[in-house]
C-alpha cells in the first residue's frame, strides 16, 4: 500500500472522528431560537399603544362639553408618552430578534437598530418612563451592541439569556403594566360612549326619528362588537407577555441544561401557546 495514501486516509479518519465529536458535543439552539422569534413575532402590543394614543379622536364626538378640556389634556399626555411606550417594545423585540440569530447558523447585522436605540426613550432626555425602565432599556442597549460583535455563538447565546435577564424582565413588567393601562383607558372610552347612547337613544324613539333612531341602534351594536373583541385582545396581549416572561425566565434558569430534552420540551410549548395567542390577536 502506498505509504502517503495510508497517512491520507488515517488523517481523514482522524478528522471525521475529531468533527462528529465536535457535531456530537454541540449545544442544540433548535428550540431557543424558535422561542426567541415567536416572541419577537407575538403582536398586539403596539396595535394597543396606537389604539390609547388616539383614545381623544374615538370619544371626542360623545363627550359633554364639560369633560372637553379635561380628555384634551388627557390627549396631550398620551401623545407625550406614546413613544416612550412603544420604543421599550422595540428594545424587546430587537433582543428577541439578535438572540434568535445568534441560536441559528446566519449571521445578521443588527446595527442600525441598535444605533437607533440611542435616539429612543425620547433621548432619554424627557422620558416619561421610571428610571427603572430606563436603567432597563439602557442596558439591554448595551447588551445587544456587545452580542452582535460576538464571535461565539454558543457563548453568545448564554451571555445574552445570562445578562439580559433583568432589563428583559423589568421592560416586559413595564409593558404587562402599560396592557392594563390601555384597558383601563378604554373601558372608560366604552362607558363614554355607550353611555352617550344609553341616555340618547330613549329620546330619540319617536315615529318622525324612526330612521335616526335605527342608524343609531345599529352604531351601537357595531360599537359593542368592537369593545368585545378589544378586550379580547387585551388579555391575549397580557396573556402572550406573560408567556414571554415566564420562557425567558425558565431559559435563564436552566442555561446549563437548556439542550435537554426536558427544556427543550418546555420551550416548544411555550412556542406553540405564543403562536396560538398571535393566531387570536390576529384574528378579526
């Protein structure tokens, strides 16, 4: 046998058994990455900061001239924080995002998003947030500037999940906390306006407003709809944050066991109860 085609083949033996050992050894990210998109992917939130933000336009045709200037003022401070509140989403989302990439096999460059995380919380400058939150968002901005210049992926994904923990924590708290504030708003809205009906309509049920009357019965019904089905979103949206919380939590907790089979199942139920919940929030 040829003495250079023997030290050949014993050198790609060697090799192939050193990389199936490597193959063998490796972390398995499957379900870590499919956590972090289907948080990222979860919805709802931002469709209900935009629905606060313009609370003043639904309700201004139903209010009594008195509360006018009081719901004006009112209007001018959700403006104020609208975003504030949206801003600390898109920290999360973009965590969610960097640590989903960094579970998988491609590299992205998430660079621009983070540079713009400097121009968020109104520049940190006037914020309407609580210094926690901000502590929380600058944090994670610093964060993610560190794990998108990572060349270790497995190390990545633990230093990530590690350090990330709390400032995720403390902005998805914030955003359960702003949910029941956006509910609380329009269920006010909804007494507004239903409301408005419940002493009008009986005034207006005559035979010379008989058309007036039927147009504003069926305003009404279309309205009451609409409420329903928002305060179902309401708690889906609380319901998928919560779930966020509590994966990321379970994935800190278990860092040195999150390729086992156990974590792994744990992580693929948190996955499908997040894309149910997205399913529903997108549902009309």
């Amino acid at each position: 046998m040829n003495p250079l085609r023997t030290l050949a083949t014993s050198a790609l033996l060697a090799a192939s058994l050193l990389l199936g050992g490597c193959v063998s050894n490796q972390v398995n990210l499957e379900e870590v990455r499919e956590f972090a998109n289907a948080s990222a992917r979860l919805g709802g939130y931002a469709e209900l900061s935009t629905r606060y933000r313009d609370t003043y336009l639904r309700e201004q045709p139903y209010l009594p001239a008195a509360a006018d200037k009081v719901a004006r003022e009112n209007d001018a401070k959700r403006h104020a924080a609208y975003n504030d509140f949206v801003t600390i989403q898109k920290a999360v989302v973009l965590y969610m995002q960097t640590l989903s990439a960094l579970a998988g096999e491609g590299r992205y460059d998430f660079t621009p998003q983070i540079d713009n995380m400097g121009a968020g919380l109104t520049g940190l400058a006037e914020t309407t947030l609580g210094q926690k939150q901000v502590s929380a968002y600058t944090g994670l901005a610093r964060l993610l500037t560190r794990a998108v210049t990572s060349h270790y992926q497995r190390e990545s994904v633990e230093t990530m999940v590690r350090e990330g923990d709390a400032d995720v924590r403390v902005l998805l708290e914030a955003m359960i906390t702003l949910t029941d504030v956006y509910a609380a708003a329009n269920e006010n809205e909804k007494k507004t306006v239903l409301g408005f009906f419940e002493v009008a309509l009986p005034l207006a049920d005559r035979p010379q407003d008989r058309l007036l009357y039927t147009l504003a019965r069926a305003h009404v019904q279309g309205k009451t709809s609409e409420y329903r089905m928002i305060d179902k979103r309401f708690e889906l949206a609380r319901q998928g944050l919560t779930k966020v919380a509590q994966g990321h939590q379970k994935l800190r907790e278990n860092l040195a066991t999150m390729s086992s089979s156990e974590m792994r199942k744990m992580l693929t139920a948190y996955v499908r109860d997040l894309r149910m919940i997205r399913a529903g929030l997108a549902a009309d």
